[in-house]
C-alpha cells in the first residue's frame, strides 16, 4: 500500500461534499445545469477555504463522460474526456513558472 497524503484522501469529490461554500455551489451549480458556463473562473482566497476542491470539481464535472453534457453531479470513479479548448495555458500560483501541461 503506497502512501496518500491526507490532503488527497479526504478531499470532496462533488459539490455537496464541500464545507462552508453553499454560495460558490450553489452558483457552480447553476451555471452548469444551464449549460452557462463563463470562460473563465478566479478562485481566490486565504489557504484552506477549499479553492483547489472547488476547481477540481468543477472540472471533473466538465469533463465526465458518464453523462453527455456538464453535470453538477460528476461520477466520483469515472473516467473523463477533454472537453476544453485545446491550448490550456495558466500560471501556477505558487512559482513563476508556465503551467502547460496537466
């Protein structure tokens, strides 16, 4: 048995698994039930609010393949297709470096 941080192992895997963020999930929620989804969201705020789960989420929703449009309700063991734009490009908020690859 190999090691998993704490920090992955307790980790929510959908939107009603996250603490103390109805606000964000509820709006999440909403955008991808309509199908409008901005082309870009800023998670920002102090370590520990759940900025990483909530992008991890949302992205597993985009993504999943066990349904046929986005989903607020992403299968936590599915597997999941690109469904983005082919050029990802961002900044990692923790060094200087370009992230260009997941």
């Amino acid at each position: 048995m190999s090691y998993e941080p704490l920090h992955h192992k307790y980790r929510p895997q959908t939107f009603a698994d996250l603490v103390g963020q109805s606000a964000i999930t509820t709006t999440l929620c909403n955008a991808l039930t309509t199908g409008r989804i901005a082309p870009a969201y800023l998670f920002t705020g102090p370590r520990g609010t759940g900025k990483t789960s909530s992008a991890r989420i949302l992205a597993k929703s985009l993504n999943c393949i066990s349904s046929p449009i986005s989903t607020p309700h992403p299968a936590v063991n599915a597997m999941y297709v690109d469904r983005s734009l082919p050029v990802r490009l961002w900044t990692s908020s923790r060094s200087t470096r370009l992230v260009t690859r997941v």
